[in-house]
C-alpha cells in the first residue's frame, strides 16, 4: 500500500511550514521532554533554508547527516534549497544532532560540539546551515 497526500494535504504545506518558523523560537532550549524525530530534519530544515539568501555568493553542495538521515543543501545563485538524500558532488559535509542543525538554521547558536563532525569548505557549511530566517 503506498499512501499520498491529497491535493487538500499539499495544500496545508505553506501553513506547515509557517507554523516550523513560528515554533522555531524555541529551539534555543532544545527539546526538552518533547519528542523529537530525525525524519522531521527535512521538512524544518526546507522552512528555515529553502530560498534564502546565503551571506556570501558561493556555490556548491553540502551533505548533511542529521541523526542518520541524509540531506543535501544547494547553494546557487545565493538561494539556498534543502533535498532529501545526498544529492551531487559535495564540497562540504557535516553529521550533526537535528537539535544542533535547527538551531543553527534558526540562527539561535553556533554549529559545534562533540557530536557535530564537519569535513571540507567551513565557509560553505556555514552559509548553508547558519540563521536562514
């Protein structure tokens, strides 16, 4: 059995996403006691980042392993938009907690800790990851 969304479903997109910026206010407390799920990392990240301008106007692609998920960030043309899987030769990539990648894409903390591993352009990751909206 294969289950879609509707057209009534994919309509709700855009106040989904609104709704992950609103609530991204709080990330700078981490999640607490609430559930967390590394499948959500796609969906929040695609709110935060997707077709925001980078601080500077480099190009490239940075894989992104969110508790095991992978993602890929393009960066073209100063935008920057979020894929599912590792997508292109990347130039950069980095394994991170979700909790770590949203809040850096929330723009509430830097990117770093124990658990966060960052390989290739630093410069790249940091315009991929750090403070979309």
């Amino acid at each position: 059995v294969v289950f879609r969304l509707t057209d009534a479903g994919h309509a709700l997109e855009p106040v989904v996403l609104e709704l992950i910026r609103w609530g991204a206010r709080w990330m700078r407390d981490g999640p607490g006691g609430d559930l967390v799920d590394a499948r959500w990392t796609l969906l929040a990240l695609r709110a935060l980042l997707d077709g925001t301008r980078t601080r500077e106007r480099r190009e490239g692609i940075v894989h992104i392993d969110a508790n095991g998920m992978p993602l890929t960030i393009r960066i073209r043309g100063g935008k920057r938009s979020v894929h599912a899987g590792f997508e292109g030769a990347a130039l950069a990539s980095v394994t991170a907690p979700m909790t770590a990648l949203l809040s850096a894409a929330c723009g509430l903390a830097e990117l770093y800790g124990s658990d966060v591993q960052m390989d290739g352009d630093s410069a790249l990751i940091g315009d991929a990851l750090v403070g979309g909206r």
